[in-house]
C-alpha cells in the first residue's frame, strides 16, 4: 500500500499512479487510484516557488496561469518543481505564463 514513484528521466512528463485513502464514513476506508501526469517545471518557475511557503509537508498548492488565460486551480506543487497534474490534461512548461500559491 503506497504510490509508484516515476523515475525521472530526460523527459518532462510522466505519469504516475497515485493510491489515496478515501473515508466514505466513520468506519469505512476505501483504497483507490488516481491517475496523474507530473510536469517538471524548469528552474525559473522552481526559484520563485522556493521562496514561498509550503502547503504542506513538501508541497505547495498553486493556480497555473496559462498563456492562454486559462487558470488551473488547486495544483499541487511536490518539492517546488514537479507540477501534479490530470492524466488527461494537456498542458506544457511552453504553456505556462505564471505560478501563484492559491489563496483561499
């Protein structure tokens, strides 16, 4: 019961399978899998990150402001350079324009 950690390699991408502990009730906990695609972000966006405050244990939530306007909200940032994002999402470091901790 733990995650498959992808080996970071000369690529950008990769996917991952992550297992999450739901809790549908007091008494019932279910183990299910997430499918997720890990962006490494390139050192401009990880030297801003740094310096800001961590969410948590590791790992920031962010918005990912895109070229395009889109914003993509609640991110998860994992050591200030890895990107967690949808399996299906179709997003590259080109398409990034800025990354902000989400404020609530």
């Amino acid at each position: 019961m733990g995650s498959h950690v992808p080996c970071i390699a000369n690529t950008s991408i990769h996917i991952q399978t992550l297992w999450v502990w739901e809790n549908h009730s007091e008494t019932n906990t279910v183990l299910k899998t997430m499918d997720t695609k890990t962006l490494k972000l390139p050192v401009s966006f990880i030297n801003i990150l740094v310096d800001l405050p961590e969410s948590g244990m590791g790992y920031q939530i962010v918005k990912v402001i895109l070229r395009s306007g889109k914003i993509l909200h609640s991110h998860k940032v994992l050591n200030s350079e890895f990107l967690m994002l949808e399996e299906n999402a179709i997003v590259h470091v080109k398409d990034i324009e800025k990354i902000e901790l989400e404020t609530n």
